[in-house]
C-alpha cells in the first residue's frame, strides 16, 4: 500500500461502496500499511466480529503510532476473547424492547428501525456487535410489519433509523422507507443514528442530500465521531452538505479508555464538532459488551473530567454523560 492509495481524496466520490469493497479486514494488513508494529500474538485476526475499517478511516490514522485513537477503536486484539464479569452480549436489554422483526420500542414517542445489520466500521466496542442481525434486520418485506407496529401506535411521534448503520442502505432502499413512512399521519420528525458520514464521508453523495431534502419532517442527523483526530477535510464536507439539506447535526461520543478519556481531548472533540457543524448529544458510558472491557473508565474518573468539561466549554459543548440501563425508560444520567 503506498501513501497516495491512503489518501481519502484519490477516491472518486461516487464509489462509497466501492470503497466499502475495499475496507481493510486483515489486521495484519492495516498495520503494516501504516508501519505499525503490534505484537502478533496480540492480535486477533479471526474475530467473530470481523475487523472493518474504510481507507478513508485508516487515512486518519497516524502512521507509525500503536496507541493512534482511532487505531486502538478499531483494532481486534486478544484481550477481546477474555470474559469479564458483568460484561453481557445484550448488556441494555434491546431484545426486550423488540416488538416486532427489525423494531425496538424502548423509549415513549420513538421507535428505532434497526435498518440494516451491515455498517462499514467496526468499533470495537460496539453494543451491537453480538446483535443477531440475521434474524433481526428489518429486511425486504419484514418492513411492513415494523411499519404496521408504527402504524398501530400512536404515541410514536419520532423515527429512528439506527441498525448497523441507515446509510449502508442504498439511497433509492432508504426512498422506499420513507415513502411508507411519510404514510403515517403521527410521525412528526424523523433521526438518522448514522456514522457513515465520519468514517465513510463519500457515502454523502448528492442523491442522498435530495433524498434528505425532499423528506416532509424535520431531521436530525446524530454522527458518531470519538476524538477531534476522526474529523478532517472530507467530514467536513459531508457534514456540510448534511446541513445544507436542512438536517440538524448532533455528535455522539462513547467515553472509552485510552481514547478520549482525558479532558484536553474531550475538549478539543466538543470544540472541532462544532466547527464541521454538530453539537455535542450524549457521551455514553461504555455500555457492558462481552468484549469491550479493556475501554472501561472508572467512574470516579469521570466526575473529574465532567467538571474540566463544563469549567471549560461553552454551555453548549457540554455533552450530557449518560448510560443506559436495561428496563430504565430512558438513558441515565452519570452526572
Ligand atoms: C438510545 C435509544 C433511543 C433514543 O433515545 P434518546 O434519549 O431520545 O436519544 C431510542 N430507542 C432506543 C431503542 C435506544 O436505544
């Protein structure tokens, strides 16, 4: 791999999927196209969730350096495979809130569709990644029971599309949901759970901005971006883009150990949000996930680093430190 193949602006724009094609899957790939040097032993190359990381993203990544913040969100490693106490596949009870294939009805006023299974990065920490997509996606004709459930109830005035990843789905699939959607007299607005436009900013693409623009509710974009590192010329440009066709951008961070888990870096993630356009949502505590133990901050910790954050921030780059609590009726507040 030489460096201008690393360069997320060689990439012509209208081939996210070919770039989707491309994603490094190979650990030991990835690290020797970046001259990082991890010890092999600690490396896991056959995940049971696979390594994915787009060129864009690998882009990002500083060459050379082991303890990169985006490289240690991405990289498959031994310690995965060691079952901590505590630690669930399921750790906030989303198959509890199914109530029908592909819908999780957990909160008052939203449902959230998991679209897809698919996204085009996978985050080590993922709380979905034991998720049993194959059964539980709301694929081809399943929809309609999810639209039916919509339907049928309504208190739902807000539409999730979460998943995996919405935006994995093609432009003219995301169409034909909305279109039913836009059916139902009581949906009110409509949120997109997306990190596509951070990892993979080329799947912005023109069509899928008219497809943003023509939707008749307000939208909410919610990107999913770490650490200041994740964002660079291109991201800016699709969250741009995002804005332009009239959605409202928030981020949304997971504090995790190693990472951003140090106010300097929280600060400057808050501060180069807002500046490509999103405000800081959540920051979630690391939900339990049966292999993400090694990104666990103490809680102690983070009082210390919220009191840096809102002594630092303007008030509204403060994000709100939440967790989520199976059975709880919404996401709990830290502090
Ligand atoms: C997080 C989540 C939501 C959205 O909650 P907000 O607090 O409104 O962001 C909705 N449904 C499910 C199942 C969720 O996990």
């Amino acid at each position: 791999m030489n460096s201008s193949q690393l360069k997320p602006s060689s990439v012509s724009q209208s081939h996210w999927r070919d770039q989707l094609r491309s994603a490094y899957s190979d650990p030991q790939a990835l690290l020797d196209a970046l001259g990082i040097r991890v010890d092999e032993a600690k490396l896991l190359s056959h995940a049971p969730f696979p390594m994915r990381v787009p060129q864009a993203l690998a882009a990002r990544i500083q060459p050379g350096n082991p303890n990169d913040p985006i490289l240690k969100q991405v990289l498959p490693v031994d310690l995965e495979q060691t079952s901590q106490p505590g630690y669930l596949d399921d750790p906030v009870g989303d198959q509890a809130s199914r109530q029908t294939r592909g819908l999780l009805h957990k909160y008052r006023g939203r449902a959230l569709l998991i679209t897809t299974g698919a996204c085009a990065v996978h985050c080590r920490y993922c709380f979905r990644q034991h998720f049993p997509y194959a059964q539980e996606h709301m694929g081809g004709s399943y929809s309609e029971q999810a639209i039916d459930y919509i339907a049928t109830t309504p208190s739902i005035n807000e539409v999730i599309l979460s998943g995996g990843d919405p935006l994995m789905l093609s432009t003219e699939r995301l169409t034909q949901l909305t279109d039913r959607l836009a059916q139902v007299p009581h949906i009110e607005r409509l949120r997109i759970h997306t990190r596509l436009p951070i990892v993979l900013p080329d799947r912005v693409t023109d069509h899928l901005t008219q497809w943003l623009s023509s939707l008749p509710w307000p939208v909410v974009v919610v990107v999913h971006a770490n650490h200041a590192q994740e964002f660079d010329g291109p991201v800016d440009q699709a969250l741009a883009k995002l804005k332009q066709a009239g959605a409202l951008l928030l981020n949304q961070a997971v504090l995790l150990k190693g990472i951003n888990d140090d106010a300097d870096q929280l600060v400057a993630l808050m501060e180069r949000g807002f500046l490509s356009g999103a405000l800081p949502y959540y920051l979630h505590r690391l939900d339990k996930v049966t292999g993400a133990a090694r990104f666990e901050v103490p809680e102690e910790k983070m009082a210390g680093l919220m009191h840096e954050l809102r002594v630092r921030l303007s008030g509204y780059l403060v994000p709100k430190l939440v967790t989520e609590i199976a059975g709880q009726p919404y996401k709990v507040p830290v502090l």
